[in-house]
C-alpha cells in the first residue's frame, strides 16, 4: 500500500510551484461551484418552478457556457490569460452574492446565463496559464494534476453543499460560492504573476493546416460525443431531482451521492488510465466503453424499488466517464495534430456546452411530460445514436490508416 502510495506521489515529481498553485486556485474555485447540482431541486423547491420552467434555465446555463468559453477564447488573445482568468473569478463571484437576491423566471434566466458566462470565460484562461507557467516535458502531468484539482473541488462541493442546506439553507451556497471566488481570486494575485509564467512554447502547424470542419471522423466524433455529453450533464440537474422526488433522499444524502462521483474519479482514474493505457483498444473503443457504462447507469435507475440501486448507478457512471473522456481527449488531441490545434480543441471543448444547452432541457421537459423511466429510455437511445457515430468514425480512420500504409508500401518499392 505504501508503495503504491509512493508511485502515485511520484506523478507530480518536478512540477512548478506556479503549477501546484495554478491547481489550488482551481481547486478553490471548483469547490465553490457547490450551487450546480442543487440548482435544479432550489428552483423547484425554494422558488417553485416548474420542471419546463427549470429546464429553461439550465439551457440559459449552456448558453452562457457555449459564449463564455468562446468570449474567455477571444478575450486570451486580447488582454492575456491573467487578467481574463482574474476578471472571471471576481466577476463570478459578486454575481454568485447577487443571483441568491433574484426570484422571477426571466430573471434567473438572464441572471444565470450572465453567470455562467462569466465563470466559463475564464476556462481557457486556465489552459493557457497550464501552458505559460509549465514545462514543455511536464505539461501533460501538469495537466493531469489541474483535473485531479477539478475533480477533487467538485466531489467535495456537493458534499458541502448538502450539509450546508441541510443547516443554513439554500441561500449559505450562493454565500460560500460568491466568496470562494473572491478568495481565489485573491490567492491569485499573491502567488502567481505573469512574470513567473514560462515561455510559451510556439504550436508546429502544418504547412497545408486541416480545419476540423473538414475532418469527417472528427466531426462525427464530435457528434457522437456531444450526444454522450448530453445523456451525462443531467446528472447536475435532473438526477438530483429524480433522488429527491422517488426516492425521498435529503440534500446531505444527495450532495454525498454526487460527492462519490469526484471521490471516486480523485482515487481511481490515474491507476485506471494507466492500466487501460496498456490495452490494445483504439481511443475511440475506450469511448464507447464509456458511453455504454454511462447508458447503463441511467437504465438502473429505472429500478425503482431498491434505493441502493442509486448507488450502483453512480458508480457505473463515474466509470463510464472516468475511461470516456480522457480517452476522448487524447482522440481529438491526435486528431489536431493535422491542423491548427486551436480550432480543433475548440469544437471539442464546445461539444459540452452544447450538451448543456440541450440535456438538462431535453431531460427536464421529457421528464415532466412523460415521467423520469421515459427519460432513461431516451438516453439510451441517444447513446445507441452515439455509438453508430462513433463506429462510422472508427471505419473512417481505419480506411485512413490503410491508405497511409498502402502509400508507404509504393513509395519504398519506388
């Protein structure tokens, strides 16, 4: 155990000072977005919306992410990642002090779309300060110690939220977000500065550059991943309230219940990764692994009967996305190597803020019309859809593969 404990420390060996203080500012950050996964049970329960009600107000969320990360993309450029990424923590949290004060439906709708704008702008800020204050040799464990901040900020959020609403109520989340960006924000100012940052190492581009547009199996990976991504982000907005209303769990049970997805991804995913990293499965296989553990968890929850079987459904969950998504990632990084980066990373990124545009609405409206079993069938659905995507894309670059190898072959006879 001790040396397992040992090799798992040894990850991070060598990385820069800004780098670890780059994660725990991210670490803050991501442990004061403690409001997303009560958002939709506040809005039903405290302000009494309607679940079509609801659902339009987490598509003004995706909205606001979709703008923000394309602003935060703009504003890099322009000013610099330092100023975007501190703009973007203050702003969000005055706005967290203030959004608590709103109660009408256009209101919230405009107040959280505003909101998420402003806290999504300043993720690509983080990925160019990953870049800036890190290492060319290190970034990709630089990287890796960024998400194992995300991660670890949003399973303890929700664990704090519950007992937070479980004893001062809904509007303590909105207190303790507001502040714990402002506290970010000041940490930042004190422990790192442009001026400790790295020089950036300038992208190789290809003398004929491909967009992604013109990358078939990348746009249908894309596709196909946007449909996986909508089938997961409910997992913030109607599976809270799917805990509340059929199996009657409290806001602590339900913040510890979420809380056990970052848990488990925190423990789990660099060992997992690394043993499936041997594997002699394509990035897109490890995909569809993915996606079908993540269908299957919302096909349990149509068990209704057995309360632990929530349980079980969030473990197959966090599975599906813990092997998903960073395979996922390395796919369209492989990919962008045949073009500008940017553009590619782009598109992947703006997959889940389209996902956020369409899933908790689809989720919220199809659970109100036709209960929540219909809305786990329908996932199901959009993840078979996915995976037909996703296979297509894999004969694509199989037939790319062989045309490069057959081109080789003719070339060395010549």
């Amino acid at each position: 155990m001790t040396t397992l404990l040992r090799n798992y420390i040894k990850t991070f060996d060598g990385l820069s000072n800004e780098i670890w203080w780059l994660a725990l500012i991210t670490f803050v950050n991501r442990l004061g977005a403690m409001v997303i996964p009560f958002l939709s049970i506040y809005l039903n329960e405290d302000l009494d919306f309607s679940y079509e009600k609801i659902s339009w107000v987490m598509t003004a969320y995706g909205l606001g992410s979709l703008f923000g990360s394309w602003l935060g993309g703009v504003l890099c450029d322009r000013i610099g990642y330092y100023k975007v990424i501190l703009l973007s923590l203050i702003f969000t949290g005055l706005n967290f002090l203030w959004v608590m004060h709103v109660s009408s439906f256009l209101m919230i709708c405009v107040s959280f779309f505003v909101l998420i704008t402003i806290a999504d702008m300043g993720r690509p800020g983080f990925f160019v300060a990953l870049s800036a204050y890190s290492k060319p040799e290190n970034k990709t464990r630089s990287l890796t110690l960024i998400r194992l901040a995300i991660n670890l900020g949003m399973g303890a959020g929700p664990m704090l939220g519950g007992i937070l609403i479980g004893t001062l109520g809904y509007k303590s989340l909105f207190y303790v977000d507001g502040i714990s960006c402002l506290a970010a924000a000041f940490l930042m100012t004190r422990m790192l500065h442009p001026k400790k940052a790295k020089e950036l190492d300038k992208e190789v581009v290809p003398n004929k550059p491909r967009s992604p547009w013109r990358d078939k199996a990348f746009v249908l990976f894309i596709i196909a991943l946007a449909l996986f991504a909508t089938i997961f982000v409910p997992i913030f907005s109607v599976v809270p309230v799917f805990y509340r209303s059929v199996h009657q769990l409290s806001e602590v049970s339900i913040g510890l219940l979420i809380g056990l997805n970052g848990f488990l991804i925190v423990v789990f995913e660099m060992p997992l990764i690394a043993w499936l990293q041997r594997k002699k499965w394509t990035t897109i296989g490890f995909t569809i692994f993915g996606l079908w553990l993540t269908a299957l968890s919302f096909l349990l929850l149509i068990w209704e009967s057995w309360t632990a079987i929530v349980i079980v459904a969030m473990v197959f969950m966090t599975l599906g996305e813990m092997i998903a998504f960073p395979f996922s990632n390395k796919f369209a990084l492989d990919r962008s190597k045949f073009g500008k980066q940017g553009a590619f990373m782009g598109l992947y990124t703006m997959a889940f803020s389209v996902a956020h545009i369409f899933g908790h609405n689809i989720g919220m409206q199809v659970t109100a019309a036709y209960g929540f079993k219909v809305t786990w069938l329908l996932f199901g659905g959009l993840a078979l859809i996915a995976w037909l995507l996703l296979l297509r894309a894999q004969q694509l670059i199989n037939r790319e593969a062989t045309k490069t190898t057959l081109s080789l072959n003719t070339n060395k006879n010549l």
